[in-house]
C-alpha cells in the first residue's frame, strides 16, 4: 500500500505556504521549485486544496495563503481534497478476477469488510494528524532559516522576499 505522492507533495506545499506566505508571495513556480516538480502539477494540487477551502489562491500577483488554521487541518482534509476516492485505490481489489473461478467469483466479498477495516483505520489515523503537528515538526529539524538564505527572522514576519533564491 501507498499513498499517492500528491499528498506529500500538498503537504510541502502547505508547510512552504504557512511559514513563508506572509513574508512573500508563494506562487505556483516558486513551489515547483522547492518541491521539484512541474508548476502545472502545482497548480493543480492548489486548485484541489482551494476548492475544500483549504488556501486561497490570488491569480497573477497574489499567490497561495492559508485560509484555515494549520490546527484545523488535518492530513485527512488534506488527502482527501487531492484522492477523494483516493482510500478505495489504496485498498483496491483486483479489477477482472474470473467469475467461473469459485475464488475469483467471490474475492471481492471476502475482501470488503478486511479491507474497509483497514480504511477506517488509515483515515482514523489522518484524522489526527494536523497541519500544525506537522509544522512543529518541521520546526524540530530546521529551527534556524539562514541556512537555506531565508530570513532568520521569519518568526517575527519581516519580509524578505529575495532571499528564495537559494532554491533555483
């Protein structure tokens, strides 16, 4: 099992969001940037984050903000706004088991209820897990932002904007 690298690439995205898009406008190629991926691929996992109200995203000059807390959002939300049928592929039966087979023909049964116990289980533990616990972690490995040229003041919210360069 795994999950699709939409989410982990959200969640990049999300944390660069919250820590850098008040000091400086987070657009699309600026997260393909810092992600590694095309800004089309952006692009696409904002407007996914941006139709459950997660970010707001102001074309051209604006850029992504959060629209919600990073406490009241949860990896779920997260997930589920890129993969919403996302835990039926993660757990997913095979698509053409044989009918004349006795075990083909009744497969799907015998894995229905295992396999939504273990779908239950995942989203239960997204549920848990926030934007914010996610930050804080984040926080845990780079507590000091001079090292990748960014402001060393960021937590006190000067702007300075330039200094993203270092990415390129």
């Amino acid at each position: 099992m795994r999950l699709n690298t939409k989410c982990s690439i959200a969640v990049h995205a999300l944390i660069l969001i919250a820590e850098f898009g008040t000091d400086q406008k987070v657009t699309s190629e600026l997260l393909a940037k810092s992600i590694g991926c095309n800004s089309s691929a952006i692009r696409s996992i904002l407007l996914a984050l941006q139709k459950e109200q997660i970010i707001s995203v102001v074309r051209g000059i604006g850029g992504a903000h959060l629209k919600k807390d990073p406490a009241d959002v949860t990896l779920w939300d997260i997930y589920s706004a890129l993969e919403p049928d996302g835990l039926t592929h993660m757990v997913g039966i095979h698509p053409n088991p044989s009918q004349l087979c006795p075990v083909g023909h009744h497969i799907e049964a015998v894995l229905s209820e295992p396999y939504g116990r273990i779908a239950d289980a995942v989203k239960m533990a997204m549920q848990q897990i926030t934007l914010q616990q996610m930050l804080n972690r984040y926080h845990e490995f780079v507590p000091d932002y001079s090292s990748y040229g960014l402001t060393q003041a960021k937590k006190e919210k000067e702007s300075n904007a330039e200094h993203t360069s270092h990415w390129h």
